[in-house]
C-alpha cells in the first residue's frame, strides 16, 4: 500500500522536515527541507527519472526513487517501503509533510474558447495560462476560421479540459452558444482514456448558462462558474483558475498513471509546476513590493512569468526550449538571429544538422566551447522571442473604452497595451539548466540581458537548483518555510545591471557615472558606446550609482537627466551596460565576431583559449 | 535506487516485440487471442464519424433563428443528399423564392433555433487497422484493439518521417560508409525497403520517390534536404504522418555518418526477408523511435529476449555511440567508468566515462553524450 505510515487526523503541528518533488516531463527532483535553528534550509536533493510512461506507467516509481536518493545523502530513513513515514518521530526518521508539484506526461493541456479573439478569447487564454496549463489552441467566432474546420480542430486536438467563455453578463448569447454547438458537434475526447467525459468549464456569459448546458450537458462533465469577463472593463479570472485547479485534481490527475496514489501521499494538493512557480513569483513581488519578470527556460518550453504593478500574468511558449523545442528556436528566430550571438564562424550545413541533433538526442551536453556559445546564442534567442510572447499577452484589457484628455493628444495610446514596462523593472529572475547550470555566472547574466535589454537599473538572479516550484506549493502550508529556503538557497543573485538608454557610435560618450563602493572606495568614471565593463560588487552589498547620461541618452529619468539609485550586488557584480538600447550588432561579420570578443573578454565570459588549452591537457592525461 | 540511465536503440537478430494496435474510438476486433496474423491483415475495424458541416440557415434566409423550422425540408435525423434542397422559403412571387441546398451528403445531425443553425455530418468513414507485423494476438481489448507479438530481428532508428510500410529488404550499397546515391536505386526496387549507408542525398530522395520505395533506412541526412523534402522547418520531432511517398529512418542522426557497422551487417543479413516499418518519432516524454521490424520463423524466443525491458545503466564493456561533437558518430566499448566530476572544456564538472574506439585510442566522453547501442 502506498501512502503516509500515519492515520492520525491532520492536526496542526509545527514542520520541522519537509520533503518536496516536482515531477517534471523527464526527471523527478526531490529537495529535503530542514529547520535548522529559527529558520529553514534546504538541505539535500534528490533526482530520479520520471516514470509515467512505459514501461512503469506509476509516477510514484520516480517520486521514491528521488526520495530515496535523498535518504541516502541524508541518512534520514524517509520511506517505509512504498510509504512515506510522516510525521517526523526523530532526528533520523519520517518527515512532518510531503508535498509535490507536476508537470509530467506534458503538463496540463488546454484548448480555450471565446467570442472575439482579441478580448474574451485572451481573457480565457489568460485565466488558463494563470491556472498553469499549455493552452493548445484558442478558438473564437472571429478567428477566421471555417465553422467545420472549427469543429475539425476541436475533434482531432485531445486537450486535458476546456475553458469556454464569451460574452458580457445580459449581452447577446447567440455567438456562445454557436460555440457549444460546436463543441458538442465535435464531441471531443480527452487526452488520457475514451472512459471518462471531457471536463469542461464554462465561464462566459451567465445568461447563456442554460442553452449551454443542455447542448454539453451530457456530452461533457460540465461545469459552470462566474464570467472572465462579466463587463468588458473588467477581468474575473480567479474563479475559472481556481474551477481548473480542481478539475486538474480530479479529472486529470486521476486519469495520469500513479497519480491517484501520489494524491494519497501528499500532504496537500498537487500543483501544476507552473502554478507553482507562478505562486512563488508573486509571493516575492508582493513581499518586496517590486515589479519582476521570472523566466524558466527548459527542454520542450518557457514560461515567463511576471508581476507589474501587483498583476500577475503568465505565458508560455510551448514550443521554445533548450533540447526537444530547439529546432523549433532556429525555425522561428532564423538563423541569422542566432549567429549574431555566435563569437565565430561555422557554416549554415553544420549548424543545422548539430541543432537537428540536439532535437533528437535532448540529454546531451556541450562538451567543447565552441557548442557551449551556440547553445549560449540559442537560448538569448529563446528567452528574446519567449518574452515577446508574453508581452503580447500581459496586456491591459482590449475593447475597452477609455476616457480621452488633452494629454492624449500628445500621446495616443491604445487599449490593451502591454503591461511590461521595461524601465518600471526592478528584477529578473532566471531559471532553467542553461541558465542555473551555466559553468559561469556572468554567462547566465549575460544571456538574461542580451535576450531581455534592461533599461536603466535593473537587478538579475537565477534559480540555484530548480526548487522553486517546490517552494511554490510549500508557500500554501507554510510561507516563512517557503520565505526562508528561498531567499537562503534558491535565489542567487547575480548583481546589477546598469543600462542607459540611446545609441551612439562605437566609442562615442555615452554617459559618466559615480560608485560610491560599501568599503568608502569613489569610481568616476565614463562609459562609451561599445562598452561592457564589471565591477565586483559582492552578494549582500550594496553601493550608490549616479549616472549623468549624454544629452541624447536615457537612464531613465529622462535624456541627460543623473539618475543616482542604490544597487545591489551579487555573485557576478555590477554591469555597465553602454552598448546602448534598442541594442544592435554590426552586420558585418569579422566587426560583429571582434566587437563579441571584445564583449566578452571584458565581462570574463568564457575561458580563455589558454584555459581551454590547460583543459584539454588535463583531459588527455 | 536512482542511477545514471541512457537510452539506447536496440540492434539485435533476435528479439520479442509486443506491438499494440489501437483503434482511435471504439469499434470491433477482427482477430481471437492465439491467432496468428500476417501484417498487412486487418486485426481490427471502426467507423469514423464523418465530417460536420454547419449552415446558418437563419442567416441564409434572412429569418429569425427560432423561424427556421418552418423553412426546413429536412428534418433532424433525415439523409440528405448533396444539391438537394435543405430549407426554401414560400414567398408570394415565384422569383423571390430562396433554396438553401446541402453542401454534402450525410445526415441533419442537429437544428438550433437559438442560432439558427443546421448542423449537416458525412457518413461515417471505415477505419481498417492493420496488423503491422506478422506475428501472434496475445491480448485482445474488446472493442479497442490487440496487442500482437513477434520474435524478429530489430533495429531502432534515431529518427524517422513518414508512417508504418511493409517491404522486401534489398541492400544497395557495398558498406556502411559508403552514400545511398541515385545511381544505386533501380525500377526493380518499388516498394521495397532500401539499405543505404553513410548518408543520403537530395538526388536520391527524389528517386525513391520517382520510382516509389517503401521505405530508405541509412546513417544520416543534412537538415537542408530534410526541409527540402518537408517544404518546413521540423521545429519539434513528433513524426510519422508525413507523406513524402516513401518512409525514411535514420540511424545515426544528422549529417554524413556511416552506418553502425552492426546495424549494417544485421540489415544485410536479412535482405531478401520481408520488412515492417515505421518512422513514427517521438522524443518527447513516452519516446517513440524509428524501427525496422524482421519477423523471424520461430514465433516465440525466451522472455529475457524480449527488446521492451528497461535497462539497468551503462556497464563496462557496453558497446555505445558517441552522440555529440566533437567525436559525433564513433562508436566503442566503454573502458571506464570514474565515479568522480571531471571538468570537460567547457568548465562544466561532470560525471564522465571512458571509451575504447576501434583504432584502440580511449577517448573521455561526459556521460550525458554517449548512447549504448542496446541488443549487444
């Protein structure tokens, strides 16, 4: 039998032990979680395959696995056989909660519906991004689709639930229901067995609550919850996103190989990875009272994730990663894109075929230097059209009417603009193995700004080992727990980045600066178009930057306008940025390969040919 | 325990495969457990729903949608044929008359007055499952399909386009090294399952087409001619329905690579033998890959055989390939295995084995990047 030793009703007891899993598409990572003195700590981690597919087809299989490697390390007996021995009896044995996130078997899969596209399609789309699903597609009466290449979509996708809205409370029902026709006309399946219906959420117009459920009534388990948009100024996303939550525990999950048991197990509910992390995010934001964008770049996908102004919005592009998706970065970035990052030349034959055999063999690690700067180049791209992406979704809402003043004549302004403000950005925060896993700090630094281009002072850290979905759901029991672990061993805070707005010719001022250092220390210096410089500036310190930018440049108080701030710094240290924004590469080759040489030799991005020389030597013998 | 597990393709003369053929919606099972099938048999049959066809005939007719039942002709449930009048209107003169026809042949699956739409559905469609592989039904699910078994030679591809044919194995290049050119392929060789080498060209493609192959199995191709072949860019390998007129595997990866001299001798062993194969591929969670299947005579080999059992890590000795630059395609046993990180050049501290090549140099590969070639 599987489940927790104890039987005992849940009573509130303090956590001293706490062992987590994500159960990813391909691994299982296990963290064990200890209260050491007054405050927690993560303290061991475990990984294991994950074992949802044949032949185990028993997620559970993966989840002690990793557990177990964890007992190992550890030398705490965690696991009674198939059991998790909860709660913790000494220093030695059981733990006081289990608990896990998932994103395998592809995560949660969605397919969402709505009126017009642009405004109770998005909103949809919005909720169920929020809820931690891939959304498969998005159907609208406007999306300019045929009605029966409509139904011919909804029939061959197998999508894990629906989400249908459109329309306003009282407004016109005749578009929504049109929609339920047409799912009904497909009578779609769900991804895992023909046995069960599809769950379906409905959350769009109340007055067509009726109509709707006696066209799917029966053909799905339905079920209904208040309008994502019950007036057009306004987005009510909370009820759908919990309704999927609860649908995800139990339909989907209960159909996924082993989850029932892994819900026995667990101390509390299992989370989709993204809800999870998105949960973290806006933890951290709400906690520093600052805006952020977090992106998780991994294999299949990236989600970005982001709080502007206390609103939280998640997106995720489903076919943009490091190892299964990273052809499909080439496709849609272009080669071009990618060589720009690239600090040599190799030819086009080469580098297709080396991506292409990337795809098929994902695990695989770059094992020259030369591999290390393609898979480098590939991920700014990644994270570069990742973000993009998001900002086209996190969004002021569409459709609204807006009040027009006199200002407006200065500055039009569109409804449904982005709610990325770049210079309104106080922190990145990365993770993903390309960037947690880079063999330099500064590389995953690097990366974040060449894809991202922070505007003024923005400040950048990663994620050490991939725990922050882990702390997610651990924020749901216990947030100081979660708090702890997080800003003790997750974050790694890279530094700073100080970028002024313009541009500027090679060599040209660009902007002078002044850094008063923690030690007393005063650096005056000038930056110039072209220039990368690092400052070390430790983790926990901080220093006072003015910047006086040039007549036509920015720092985000305005051109020519100092701007003085106090910055933190991190494991890399401060970053002057005077390569200037929007940032632009010479399209000439052998210019651009020694001005990214130049970039990188200032920074200590990569080795240097004689480091890698010694390396080689000591690899030979 | 946990423990550093590589996937590997299966190359063996002898193993037992268990195949499930599965019908997308249920229908009925043709064949009884015990029975013997051949691959292109059918085992299993379903009817597909036909295609829905909406018409607003509110729209149409310039009426409202709770008034369109007393336009209909046709009534819910009633066949209707292609042309033939769905709804007409009776107006006072003749030549304001509207007929609303049917766009297809089927059926009036529904009549909404909220929207005013008809909603027309094809006839269903037959759905013949074939066996795939000749070989023993060793479990039959009622209405859903079978699990057939087969004791065959079998070799796993790395990566393949196109869906599941049937052939006779024909070798037409001298060694694993050697390109699959256009010269190599004949008349004689439509619908057969064609061996090639080292690698295989834009030219030859076109070729196997032209001439209509089964199927082209060789070490690797370049990413440009694969797009040539597609007319897109592969962003994500999910394959198997793409119809290029032949179906292709590959067994080494991308670019010139020769052949695994294994894979080589074990295809051209069995040439002359009937073929099954798929370029099914996927990489993502539930791994799929690339397989030609060669039924043997004997109908059942000991269990241990069987291809479908998971591996228990790399062990020394184990014959793998080397999987990523710059030492892509070698192939050797596995000499060491150190326990200890070791900095590679890219100054990652990793977890590395060592590899004896065939010239008897040992070369230090990280874990990560070597593939053991199973069935060894």
């Amino acid at each position: 039998m599987t489940g927790p030793a104890s039987n005992d009703p849940p009573t509130p007891r303090p956590l001293r032990v706490v062992v987590a899993t994500d159960c990813g598409s391909t691994t299982t990572k296990a963290i064990l979680i200890e209260k050491i003195g007054d405050e927690y700590r993560q303290t061991y981690r475990g990984e294991a395959p994950t074992t949802v597919e044949a032949p185990f087809e028993d997620v559970t299989r993966g989840v002690l696995n990793a557990i177990a490697e964890i007992e190992e390390l550890s030398g705490r007996k965690i696991l009674d056989g198939d059991r998790i021995l909860t709660p913790c009896k000494d220093d030695k044995t059981g733990v006081d909660l289990y608990i896990s996130t998932s994103s395998a078997g592809g995560g949660l899969q969605m397919m969402v519906t709505g009126v017009v596209q642009n405004m109770t399609g998005e909103s949809a789309q919005r909720a169920a991004l929020g809820a931690g699903a891939i959304v498969i597609d998005v159907l609208a009466s406007n999306d300019g689709r045929l009605p029966h290449e409509k139904i011919e979509r909804i029939r061959t996708m197998r999508p894990d639930m629906i989400l249908m809205s459109g329309g306003t409370d009282g407004g016109a029902v005749t578009h929504v229901v049109e929609m339920a026709e047409y799912i009904a006309a497909a009578e779609p399946k769900p991804r895992f067995g023909a046995t069960y219906k599809l769950p379906l959420i409905y959350a769009g117009n109340k007055a067509a609550q009726g109509q709707v459920k006696t066209i799917l009534g029966e053909k799905t388990a339905l079920v209904m919850t208040e309008n994502i948009r019950p007036v057009l100024e306004r987005e009510n996303l909370g009820p759908a996103r919990h309704k999927i939550h609860d649908l995800f525990l139990e339909h989907v999950m209960q159909q996924a190989p082993g989850y029932k048991k892994l819900m026995e197990m667990t101390g509390a509910p299992i989370m989709p990875t993204p809800a999870a992390v998105g949960l973290i995010m806006e933890t951290i934001a709400k906690r520093e009272h600052i805006n952020l964008i977090g992106v998780d770049i991994g294999g299949a996908t990236t989600d970005v994730f982001s709080v502007f102004d206390g609103t939280f919005n998640r997106t995720v592009s489903a076919n943009l990663g490091m190892s299964y998706s990273v052809s499909n970065v080439l496709a849609e970035a272009g080669l071009a894109n990618i060589m720009r990052w690239v600090p040599f030349t190799i030819d086009e034959q080469t580098l297709r075929n080396r991506i292409k055999n990337k795809m098929i063999r994902p695990t695989t690690i770059p094992q020259t230097l030369d591999e290390l700067q393609i898979e480098q180049a590939i991920a700014r791209e990644a994270l570069r059209l990742a973000l993009i992406h998001h900002k086209s979704l996190a969004t002021a809402l569409k459709g609204v009417q807006q009040e027009r003043t006199i200002s407006d004549v200065f500055e039009q302004q569109t409804s449904g603009k982005t709610l990325i403000d770049m210079l309104k950005l106080d922190l990145i925060v990365g993770s993903g193995g390309i960037l947690s896993h880079a063999p330099r700090r500064v590389q995953a630094m690097m990366m974040m700004v060449d894809a991202y281009e922070p505007l003024g002072v923005t400040r950048l850290s990663v994620d050490s080992i991939f725990m922050m979905p882990h702390l997610g759901v651990l924020s749901t029991i216990d947030e100081k727990a979660a708090t702890d672990v997080f800003v003790r061993d997750c974050m790694i805070y890279l530094g700073t980045c100080v970028a002024p707005i313009g541009q500027g010719k090679v060599g040209d001022r660009c902007a002078d600066y002044e850094i008063a250092f923690p030690d007393g220390r005063v650096v005056t210096d000038h930056l110039k178009f072209g220039d990368l410089r690092l400052y070390p500036l430790g983790v926990g310190e901080q220093a006072t930057v003015m910047v006086r930018p040039m007549k036509r440049v920015s720092c985000g108080a305005g051109p020519g306008t100092p701007v003085t701030k106090t910055v933190h710094g991190g494991v890399v240290g401060l970053l002057f940025d005077g390569r200037g924004r929007p940032l632009q590469l010479p399209a000439d080759q052998q210019a651009r390969i020694s001005l990214l040489t130049a970039w990188d030799q200032a920074v200590g991005l990569y080795p240097s040919s004689e480091d890698v020389a010694s390396s080689r030597r000591t690899d030979s013998r | 325990m946990a423990h550093s597990y590589t996937p590997g393709l299966t190359v063996t003369d002898q193993t037992v495969v268990r195949r499930v053929r599965q019908l997308p919606l249920q229908g009925t099972v043709l064949v009884k457990e015990g029975d013997l099938v051949q691959a292109t048999q059918s085992v299993a049959r379903a009817e597909l729903p036909g295609k829905v066809y909406p018409l607003n005939l509110a729209n149409q007719l310039g009426v409202a949608p709770g008034e369109i039942k007393e336009y209909l002709v046709k009534r819910e449930g009633e066949t209707v044929h292609k042309d033939e009048v769905l709804a007409e209107n009776k107006p006072f003169f003749k030549w304001l008359k509207t007929e609303i026809r049917s766009p297809i042949t089927g059926t009036v699956e529904s009549i909404s007055l909220v929207t005013g739409q008809v909603l027309l559905r094809e006839p269903p469609r037959v759905l013949n499952l074939l066996a795939y592989v000749d070989g023993l039904v060793v479990e039959v699910r009622p209405q859903q399909g079978v699990t057939i078994e087969c004791a065959c030679s079998l070799v796993q591809g790395i990566f393949g386009i196109g869906g599941e044919a049937h052939g006779e194995i024909v070798v037409a290049v001298e060694g694993p090294d050697r390109p699959l050119m256009p010269d190599r392929l004949t008349a004689e060789m439509k619908d057969k399952v064609v061996i090639g080498g080292s690698f295989l060209p834009a030219e030859t493609m076109a070729k196997a087409k032209e001439i209509g192959v089964a199927g082209l199995v060789v070490g690797g191709i370049h990413d440009q001619d694969l797009r040539a072949l597609l007319g897109y860019d592969l962003g994500v390998a999910i394959t198997g329905s793409e119809q290029v007129g032949f179906t292709l595997i590959l067994t080494e990866g991308f670019g010139a690579i020769p052949m695994a001299t294994k894979t080589f001798a074990l295809l051209s062993a069995r040439a002359g033998a009937m073929a099954s194969i798929s370029g099914a591929t996927q990489i993502r969670a539930g791994v799929i890959r690339p397989e030609v299947i060669i039924p043997l005579k004997e109908k059942r080999l000991p269990a241990t055989r069987s291809a479908d059992r998971a591996r228990e890590g790399i062990q020394l000795g184990d014959l793998v390939r080397i999987i990523r630059d710059p030492l892509f395609g070698q192939i050797g046993r596995v000499s060491a295995l150190p326990s200890e990180l070791r900095k590679i050049p890219t100054e990652s501290e990793v977890r590395v084995l060592e590899v004896q090549l065939d010239d008897g140099s040992t070369v230090v590969v990280p874990r990560a990047n070597i593939e053991v070639i199973e069935g060894a």
